[in-house]
C-alpha cells in the first residue's frame, strides 16, 4: 500500500545517507540513523526446530505483517555492513547514470556490475567518435 510504500522510499534514503557518511568519513545525520534502527526494532523473526521424515530442520519463522519484516530485514543488512569489517570497502558504482553501491573486493573495481562497465565504456568511444 501507500503507506508501505513511503516507509521504503524513507529507509531507502536514510541507507543511502548512511553510506555516503560513511564513505565520507563523517558523522551520520542522526535521523537516519534513528530511522534504520527503528526500522531495525521492527523484525518478530526466530528460530524454529522441525523433524520431519527422520530429518532436523531449522526455519526462522516470522510472525506479523511480511512488509515489516522485510523492511526489518534491509535494516538490519544496513547495520550489519556499517558496523562490520566491510564498510571501509564501500563504493558507489562509477557509471554517472547508476546510482548502486558494492563492497570493492579488488582495488581494480570501479563498477557494481559489468553491464555498468560496458555500458560506461561504450558511452566514452560514441563520445570520442
């Protein structure tokens, strides 16, 4: 719904201002950071033990709305990189016209994903031809 809709848009946002803090070595608008662990709060998900046909089966199961635990979810992913050893390696894609951001696995990685890259590259020769 509308409502679910513009919960999303504003975590989106508050993720995106967190990373680029983070990248830029600054303070975090503290909004943003109430919004993602609000959000975060949000999640009713625990472990749940099955045996079935002779075999242990683990689950998470979840109770309430699946729109809130999802939102609970990227939250709780957007804490887990920034408070992890991973947040140094954060990088926004170079292509001018995307807007993702990857965790740079090797210093030569400039793109979040190779169709970015080809895409970027075949912009630079149709301008130089």
């Amino acid at each position: 719904g509308e409502a679910g809709h513009d919960e999303l848009l504003a975590l989106r946002d508050a993720v995106v201002e967190l990373l680029i803090a983070a990248r830029g070595g600054r303070a975090p608008d503290p909004s943003a950071l109430q919004r993602v662990n609000v959000t975060a709060a949000l999640g009713v998900v625990h472990p749940s033990l099955t045996w079935t046909d002779g075999t242990w089966c683990a689950t998470r199961t979840g109770h309430g709305d699946p729109h809130r635990q999802a939102l609970h979810h990227l939250a709780e992913a957007t804490i887990a990189l920034l408070a992890g050893p991973d947040r140094g390696a954060l990088r926004r894609c170079a292509a001018p016209d995307c807007t993702m951001w990857f965790v740079q696995q090797h210093k030569r990685r400039h793109y979040c994903h190779p169709s970015c890259s080809t895409r970027h590259r075949q912009a630079r020769h149709r301008a130089r031809t």
